[in-house]
C-alpha cells in the first residue's frame, strides 16, 4: 500500500457543480406564476435561486415577490451535483406539502459566480438565509432549513449563527474522516490528509438547545453510510432530535421513492407535535 502524505482539498469530490446560461424549472407540480428566478448578493458576486410560492386563501394563482405569509418558509440546500433544476423536483414535494420554497445555487452552480470551496459554499449558505429573512419579512428562527447530503453540511454550519425554526438533514456525512473510515461510493484515496475536515459533528455539537432536530437517512445508502447519520444525531446538542432511517431507501431517494413516509415526519417536525416513543 502506498501511504499518501501531505494535505489535500477535498473540493474535487465533494463538488460537481452544473453551470449553466438559463434555468428550466418548470414541472407538472408548481404552477408556472407560482414559480419566481432571483438573484441576490453573496461575498464572492451573484448567486441565484427559485421562489416556489404558494397561493394565498381563495386564491388560484400567486403573485411574485410576495411570499404568502400564512405559509411555512422552507429553505432547502440542495446536494453536490448540478444545480438548482436537478432538485425542483424536491422543492416540489416540499411545496406541496405546503411550504413557501426557497432554493439556490451555491458558488460556480448553475448561473452563480465563482467556484465551489468549503468556506464559501457555507458562507453562500449565510447569504442565502439573509435573503430569504429580507424577501419573507422573517427572523432565521422562523424559517425551517432542510440540508440534502452536500445541502447538509451547508446548513448545519449555519445554524450556530442563524439558528432555524427546525433544521432537518438528510443523507449528510459526519466528516471527511467518517467517509474514509467508513467507506463509500466517493473515490477518496486512503491516506489523504485534508485541508478541511468538513466536520459535520463539530456543527451538530454547536446546535442551540432549543433548536428541534430531525436527522434522516436512508436505511439502505450505500453512497453515505447510515452510520453517519447515527454519529452526527449522538453528537448533536439539540434537546429535541430524532434520527429517522428510512427503510429500504438509498442515497437521496426518500423524497422519490418513499414520499408518503417521510411527509407525515416532517410535517409533525416542523410543528413540533411528533409522537416519539
């Protein structure tokens, strides 16, 4: 075996970013008027994102720029691969299980400026959050934040100084050193030693108390082992937390595959009214 010394970036693996000139959206789900593109100011130049709203009362269509302010804000970070029309059909379920959606495209994804590193993709995620306080007219503690794997990690690293109404991660590695330790699909080299550690249990260990938890993960994910999921719930401070596996459901596949399983959860999560034996 070959032992490999010196530090190295992890950015080659862990983003895989899709530019493009033009978003499609679109879908079967969210009506055309009910969808908004925006872009708004990051520290590294414009990133982008996607209002899904809902319509207000009585009402068939939605009016852009206006959130409807008796819905639920939800923020979603999406994962490490392409860019927003990749996980529209996330915000989908998301906005028909009742949320005002916001999602974006962190750094050097679709049409955001620069390139994807450690740092900057959780400071997108700060700028991303302000954002959506300004557009809603809200404070970060009443918005809930849902991480997917890579989206996990962005999220997670937030919520110490923007803490969320509830934060819920799914699919989310513990930390660099976990991937190796424990194997996965990522084709990290054994014997790196990495500039930055993407410590996700360092993140869980800053949770506010006070804000609730719901750690989900497929039982079945043979990309990100499950037993990272049970790593970032034991280190995590909330006072409230639960860690949900799946069954049968692999990487990134609950939403898709499992919808009507996992909704009730995450409706009962954000509203805090969960029966947890």
């Amino acid at each position: 075996m070959i032992l490999l010394l010196g530090c190295y970036s992890l950015d080659g693996f862990f983003f895989s970013p899709l530019a493009v000139d033009a978003y499609a959206l679109g879908g079967d789900v969210i009506p055309a008027d009910c969808q908004e593109l925006v872009d708004f100011e990051g520290d590294a130049g414009s990133l982008y994102g996607a209002w899904a709203h809902q319509p207000e009362d009585g009402e068939a269509t939605c009016e852009p720029g206006t959130p409807n302010p008796d819905a639920n804000v939800l923020l979603f970070f999406h994962g490490n691969a392409d860019n927003i029309d990749h996980y529209w059909k996330d915000v989908a379920f998301y906005w028909e299980s009742g949320f005002e959606v916001f999602i974006f495209d962190y750094r050097g994804y679709g049409r955001s400026v620069g390139d994807p590193d450690h740092d900057g993709v959780i400071a997108d995620g700060a700028a991303a959050i302000h954002f959506v306080e300004e557009s809603a007219g809200l404070g970060s503690t009443e918005i809930v934040y849902v991480g997917l794997s890579l989206g996990g990690f962005v999220s997670i690293h937030n919520v110490d100084q923007r803490p969320p109404r509830v934060l819920v991660t799914e699919d989310m590695f513990a930390s660099a050193k976990s991937l190796l330790d424990q194997g996965t699909l990522l084709d990290i080299p054994q014997g790196w030693l990495f500039v930055d550690q993407f410590d996700n249990l360092a993140a869980a260990r800053r949770i506010p108390p006070e804000v609730p938890y719901l750690v989900v993960h497929g039982e079945k994910d043979d990309y990100i082992q499950p037993e990272n999921a049970r790593l970032v719930y034991e280190a995590a401070a909330s006072d409230s937390k639960y860690l949900f596996l799946v069954p049968g459901m692999d990487h990134a596949e609950t939403i898709e595959q499992a919808p009507d399983t996992f909704r009730p959860w995450l409706e009962c999560w954000v509203e805090q009214t969960c029966a947890i034996e």
